[in-house]
C-alpha cells in the first residue's frame, strides 16, 4: 500500500471535494481518499500494484481538475469540474 499527496486545483468548496474524492475511488486499487479543500490536496492511499500516480493524475484531469503543475485551462480561478473537462 502506497500514499501520495496530490495538490489539486480547483477545489474550491465541497461539491468540488466529493467530485475529486468519487473519481479517485473509481480507480482500480484506490482504498482511501482525503480531500482538503484548505490545502488544495488529496491524500490517496492505493495499492501500487494495482494503479499507478500517473492514473491518479490522469483521472483527476478527465475530471476537470489541475493536477500538480497541469493547472486547469479555466486559469487562476480554478475549476469546479462542471465542464466535464471539456475545456481543458
């Protein structure tokens, strides 16, 4: 089992936190997530056999949401995923 902290763009209130914490556990072998909207991260526990950071980050961005330094297209002001990523 294997944990990352992932910074996240676009979190912006709770909506935002269980869109990034749904698509995280929709991932083969995440096991648990923690999003803090106050330091824009989420907190993943998975098992690296099954999944990968690379799929985490991967995921996230189908979701709509800046991952690391891949910010969001929408600019400064953040993303709240209802574009789908569609945008990005």
């Amino acid at each position: 089992m294997q944990t990352e902290i992932l910074t996240v763009f676009g979190v912006n209130g709770e909506g935002c936190a269980a869109k990034v914490t749904n698509a995280l556990k929709t991932v083969n072998g995440v096991r648990d997530v923690t999003v803090s909207i106050a330091g824009s991260n989420a907190t993943v526990q998975f098992d690296e056999n099954l999944t990968s950071s690379q799929e985490l980050n991967a995921t996230l961005l189908r979701a709509g949401y800046g991952v690391n330094s891949a910010k969001p297209a929408h600019g400064s002001g953040g993303c709240c995923g209802g574009c789908g990523g569609k945008n990005h």
